[in-house]
C-alpha cells in the first residue's frame, strides 16, 4: 500500500530536477503520474521529448504507472491538452503540481523586455494555464481531495536582488496559490506553494558568491532534490485536507511552515491623518521596528551583482 495508490498526478517540469524527483517517488507511492516536461535549456530555449521519456522509463522499469507528455504549459491550449491526457489516459486528475520554470537573471536595471516576459510566462501563465484546466474538471465533479501544488521560492519571498523577473513570478504564484485556495475549497480541492531547496541545474547557474551558504557546503543527500517529496507525497495524499493557501519550505532535512504576510503593526486615527501627523508617527513607530534590517534576504543573497 502506498500512499496515493491510484491518484493521478500530472507533474510539469517532471523530465529533470525537482518534478523528476517527484515523479519517481509519487509512482512508488502508487500514483499514476503524467510527466511533462518541454525539455527546454535553462533559459526555456528549444524542446527535447528525450528528458520526460527517460523518467517514463525509469518509473515503468520500476513497477510504477506513467504517461510523457511534451507540453509548453505557457501555452494554454497546450496545457489543456496535457490536463486532457490525464482524463484521456487515467480516467480523472486528483493532483496538478506545477514545478516548470526557467530563469533569465540579470538586474533591473540591465534586464530587457523578453528577459521579463518569458520568466513572467513560463512560470506565472504555465501555472494559471494548467490549474485552470484542472479545477475546471475539480468544479464538474466534485469528488474530494484534489490537490494544487504550485512551486514558489526564497527568491520570490525574500526578493533576490538579480532576479526582479523571477522573484515578482514566484510570489505572484503565492497570491495565485491563495486566491485559488480560496475559490476552490468548495469543490474539494486544497492549494498549496512549495518553497524548495535543491541541487539542481537551476542552482548551478547561480554563480557560486552568490548560493546559500548552507546548502552549497552540505553533504550530497542534503542538496538532493530527493528532499522535496516527502512534504509533497503528503500535500498529494487523501489525508491534508486541512492544509491549504500555506506555503511549505522545503530543503535538506527541513521542513517549514512559511508563515502568510501578517500586518505587523497599525497605526490608528479617528479622523483623516494630517500628512506631519502621519510623518512623525510612522517614523515614530514603524522605524525602530524596520530600523537594523538592512536588508530581507537571508546572506549571502544580500548583496548586489552587476
Ligand atoms: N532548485 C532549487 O533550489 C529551487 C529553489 C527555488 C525554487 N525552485 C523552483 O522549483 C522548480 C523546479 O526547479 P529545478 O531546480 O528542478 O529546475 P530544472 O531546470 O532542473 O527543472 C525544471 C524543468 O522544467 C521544464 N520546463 C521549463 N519550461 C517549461 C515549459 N514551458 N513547459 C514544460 N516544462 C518546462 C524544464 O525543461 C526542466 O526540465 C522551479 O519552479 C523552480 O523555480 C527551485
């Protein structure tokens, strides 16, 4: 007995990296898994059907149960089709996990137009595309237990400095993960961000000044993408219906509760504020607050790059 023994799983961006990982250990917990993946370089240029087979093969030669499938989930009537794969092949779809993506780094002030709209695309309209064509089949029947799990970043909860592109499409996939978490309780269906953390070819473009410390000198099995799954099985499973719009961290041996934006502080007034009024107040009270974070993202991220 696994634990999602006949769920179906489409996973995007399942051909290499964390979604192949998740791939792997999703069919040996018994789900029966459609693995896409465009096959693109990491700047999301060009195709090759050759990574999402391969991780096809190894889960047949397995035992396990899964489909390839070669979408661009930036494209919507792609995406559409991948979704119609599952019902096609499977007969339903209980789990949509969204980890493709691409990066194209390089500081606001440096970055052009395209730089921004493919990042912006791949990961912010691949994830609307697929969820959409998902909770649509969740919205007609209503079964239960459908889970959406969107992949989000530190890049985009603490704003890396070289990556405006990026870090504004991953926590846009937040405020995406949380509005559908609201709109989609009703019929059944949980949504959930992951924040990972794993050695991948993602990470070895980042020049090395610029890792996290502690990832980068840790043994081989803490930087493995293995270490994402586990958190996921369980997000996937029949049993978290009561986990939803969270954000889950996830790397080495951690795994984190993110806590949502909360208001910190507030500062009232029984009538409209006077602009020095407002002035002196919020420096009065916000400033010892803010006052010694120079900056939010953890070290050694915080620093610039040119
Ligand atoms: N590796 C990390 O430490 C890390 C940290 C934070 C967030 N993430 C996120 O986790 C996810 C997985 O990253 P990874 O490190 O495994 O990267 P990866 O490059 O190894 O894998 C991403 C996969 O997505 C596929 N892909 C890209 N564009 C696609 C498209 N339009 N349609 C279908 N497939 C497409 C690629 O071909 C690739 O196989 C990404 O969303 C990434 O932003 C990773």
């Amino acid at each position: 007995m696994g634990r999602l023994d006949d769920r179906v799983c489409v996973i995007t961006g399942a051909g290499r990296g964390i979604g192949s990982s998740l791939a792997r250990t999703l069919a040996a917990q018994g789900g029966k898994i459609v693995v896409n993946d465009l096959g693109g370089a990491i700047d999301g240029s060009g195709s090759d059907q050759t990574p999402a087979q391969q991780v096809v093969d190894e889960i047949t030669a397995a035992g396990g149960q899964a489909v390839a499938n070669y979408a661009d989930v930036s494209d919507y009537a792609q995406a559409e089709g991948l979704v119609q794969q599952a019902l096609d092949t499977y007969g339903g779809l209980d789990v949509l996990i969204n980890v493709a993506g691409i990066l194209r780094d390089r500081m606001l002030f440096n970055m052009n137009e395209k730089e921004w709209d493919d990042v912006i695309r791949v990961h912010m309209k691949g994830t609307f595309n697929t969820s959409k064509f998902a909770s649509i089949h969740w919205r007609s029947e209503r079964k239960g237990h459908y889970r959406l799990i969107n992949f989000t970043s530190v890049s985009g909860l603490y704003g890396n400095p070289g990556q405006p592109n990026y870090s504004a499409a991953k926590m846009g996939i937040v405020g995406f993960t949380l509005s559908s978490a609201n709109a989609l309780a009703r019929y059944g269906a949980t949504a959930n961000a992951i924040s990972p953390g794993a050695q991948t070819r993602m990470i070895d473009d980042i020049p090395p000044e610029r890792r996290r410390a502690g990832l980068a000198a840790a043994q081989d099995d803490k930087r493995s993408p293995d270490n994402i799954a586990p958190p996921v099985v369980y997000l996937a499973s029949e049993d978290s219906d009561w986990l939803s719009g969270r954000v889950i961290g996830a790397r080495g041996y951690e795994i984190e509760l993110v806590r949502n934006p909360v208001t910190e502080a507030t500062l009232y007034s029984d009538k409209m504020w006077g602009i020095d009024e407002a002035c002196e107040e919020m420096e009065r009270v916000f400033k010892p607050m803010v006052e010694g974070r120079t900056s939010m993202m953890p070290r050694p991220y915080a620093h610039e790059q040119e």
